[in-house]
C-alpha cells in the first residue's frame, strides 16, 4: 500500500455489502470463541484501505467462569476483505506447490507477521485466520497513532489542522522517532541475519523476500506522477516538450536507487501505521513488505507526508540510524555521506510518486482528502533535489512545470 491507503477513514460503503461483511465476522467469531458470545459482541465498522481491507472493532461480552480472551483484550479487530471467497488480498490462491505452510499462510498479511513475529518485530497478534470468509481476527492496539503522539510532543493540537503543521523539532520528538528507528534498525539486522542464515525466522518461507522493487516498478512510480501529478492536473502542452528530459532523469534516478544496498522494507512505515499500547509501539501495515533500497523505511518514515519535521531534525535522525547501523554491523552505515545521498535519492523518487497518488485518488476515486498532502510531498521533492546536483536537470524541468515546486 502506500500513503493513501492507509487512512482508516473514507472507505466506500455499500449497506448490503456491509450487511455480507457483518455475518462473515459473526461466523468467524463464533467459530473462534462460540456462538453466544458472537451473538453478544459488538461490532463497529472502522473503515478500510482502498476498499481492499475493511476493519471492524469487536467488543466482545464479558469472559464467562472460567474463560478468557486472548491477553485478557475483550477488545479485539476483524480484518474483513470486501467478499467471500476471494483470495485473501493481494495473495495468489493456495498452492501446496508453493511452499506455504496453510491455506492461511498465503495471505500475505499472514505470511509477513509471522516472519516479523518470530525475528521478534512489534506487531499485532492473529488470533484466528477463516480464509474461506476472508476474516482475519487481530489484537486491538488502541486508537493512539504515532502521528497524534508527534504533534503532541511538539506542542501541536492536531483537531485544529487541516494540512501538516511543521516543520516541527525538538527533543520529545526526536526521542519519538528514535524509538520508531531502533525497529527499523532492528528490522534490517534481523533481515540480513535471515538471509544469511535461513533456518534463523524462515526467510525462505516469507513472500517479502521473493518481491522486490525493481527497475520497472521505481519507474512506474515515477511515471505515475508525471500522468496524474503533471499531464492530469497542467495539460500535455505543459509536460509533451519535456518529456525526453524527464525520461533521462527518470531512468538516472531509477538506476541510482537500484544500485544501492536492497535489504528488506516495510513500505508503508509512516506515522498512520504506527500505534501505541502499553507503551509500545507497533507497525499496523506489513503486508506489502519486499526488497527495495535500504533507506525507503527510513525516507517514509522521515519524509513522511502527514508529520512535516525540521530539516536538521531529520538531519540529526539520519546520525542517529548510521552511528547505531555501524554498531549493529549493517554494512552501508559505514559512510555516513552515501546514506545521506541515498536517501535524498530516494526521497524524490518516493515523494513524487506520492503526490501523484493523491491527484490519482481524487480524480479517479473520488476523495479529495489527500489534496493538503501534495505540495509538502512536492516540496520533499525539491529540498532533496538541491542536495543532489548531478540531478540539477530534473529540478530545473520540475521547477519550469510544476506550480508546487516554487
């Protein structure tokens, strides 16, 4: 998934549709925990991602004598896809063939957290898998996003923004997002001990590290910006003059990001897939993790389009992931320099993609709430691109075409 996909707000809603959802859940809950306390739970359509992933909140009845729940939550969630019967997601139907351990183990969502899981990664717990209804039943983390948590720690009441405050600092929120690296950094080490050694978390068993971003799709992304973020919104005469520069460029910065050190990604590592309970803090959005250069965690997580941080804030964070990637042996924190290079790098490419998504949204879906997000995204874009003058000729065209660059 990426940025705009993750809002837990705005999923199309069709009654009968949600009527079909509903009974999915209740049976899935009754096989789990019987058919009483289904029919006692309480349950609250909380939206969806892309109309792909429908999450409901499930408040079950009180235990009775001599039951419990999973952690003793009565509060848990229902991942539901739109309908029964489908493949669980974006997974292909299960092929014993394939190398799957269960039918469930072909939902990636499946797949990914219990590799994530055994190399110790905070994510939530699958309490039951029905891949015939397509339901998942998940732990419950609450409703504090990382996102709300950064603007707090700076000062920042987020019910009275409509676009990203910023460029927010400081120290409370460095602090935050240290802890949000030391997973990242957590992560990349336990992906190349994986990789090194297979029995260690079952990488050979994980659909993450059989993807990876390749060149055909960094260039998609690239091209997906230059349809929607430029042709849709100025017009081909604005873009048909420049588009043998922008091929050039586009193929340079792709073939940059494909020369980088791969190691495995989240992809969606951002401040509305990260929530916080009992004091820790969790990654929500796995399920399209793969091989992509080292720092895309880092520049969706840094560069993220909701929390606009200070340049020398992002600048100290940067420091912060590279002094403790050397300590922890990952190979490419040993010049500070390069890392800064291949995140700008991959900050434009990222950033461009994003703001073409969200023109994509509006005009394709219908929903317009992503509109505040593009010019920061825009303006990522541009800041990168001052730090990298072998791609002056990229900048100069966004600067002649591109009204949010100024």
């Amino acid at each position: 998934m990426n940025e705009v996909n993750t809002s837990s707000q705005g999923a199309s809603r069709n009654p009968s549709s949600d009527d079909s959802m509903r009974t999915r859940v209740e049976a899935a809950l009754a096989d789990r925990f019987g058919e009483a306390i289904a029919r006692e739970a309480t349950l609250d359509r909380r939206g969806g991602h892309a109309s792909l992933r429908i999450y409901w909140r499930v408040e079950l009845p009180a235990p009775a004598s001599g039951r419990s729940y999973p952690r003793g939550d009565r509060v848990l969630r229902a991942l539901a896809l739109p309908e029964a019967g489908a493949t669980p997601g974006e997974a292909p139907p299960p092929d014993p063939r394939a190398g799957f351990r269960d039918a469930a183990d072909a939902w990636p969502f499946v797949n990914v957290q219990r590799y994530l899981h055994r190399i110790g990664m905070p994510v939530p717990a699958i309490d039951h898998v029905d891949v015939a209804r397509g339901v998942l039943l998940i732990e419950d983390l609450g409703d504090e996003l990382f996102e709300h948590a950064v603007w707090r720690a700076a000062g920042v009441d987020f019910d009275d923004h409509d676009v990203p405050p910023g460029p927010l600092g400081g120290e409370a929120v460095f602090d935050l997002y240290r802890t949000v690296l030391d997973v990242v950094l957590e992560l990349h080490r336990a992906a190349r001990r994986s990789l090194a050694d297979p029995a260690f978390g079952e990488a050979a068993r994980c659909v993450a590290f059989e993807r990876e971003f390749d060149r055909e799709a960094l260039r998609w992304e690239l091209d997906h910006y230059r349809e929607w973020g430029l042709r849709a919104r100025l017009g081909d005469d604005a873009v048909r003059p420049r588009e043998a520069a922008l091929d050039d460029a586009f193929d340079r910065l792709t073939g940059a990001l494909l020369a980088l050190p791969q190691t495995l990604a989240l992809k969606d590592l951002q401040s509305r897939n990260v929530m916080r309970k009992a004091g820790r803090w969790y990654v929500i959005d796995f399920q399209d993790a793969l091989r992509a250069p080292f720092v895309y965690d880092l520049v969706a997580l840094l560069r993220d389009s909701y929390v606009v941080l200070d340049d020398a804030l992002v600048d100290d964070l940067l420091d912060y992931y590279v002094a403790e990637g050397a300590r922890a042996g990952l190979p490419w924190c040993e010049d500070p320099a390069a890392v800064k290079r291949a995140f700008h790098l991959q900050t434009v490419q990222r950033k461009l993609k994003d703001a073409g998504r969200f023109i994509f949204v509006e005009r394709e879906k219908g929903k317009d709430e992503f509109l505040p997000y593009y010019e920061p995204s825009v303006g990522y874009a541009r800041r990168a691109l001052d730090e990298l003058p072998d791609f002056a000729d990229l900048r100069d065209v966004l600067a002649e075409v591109e009204p949010a660059f100024g």
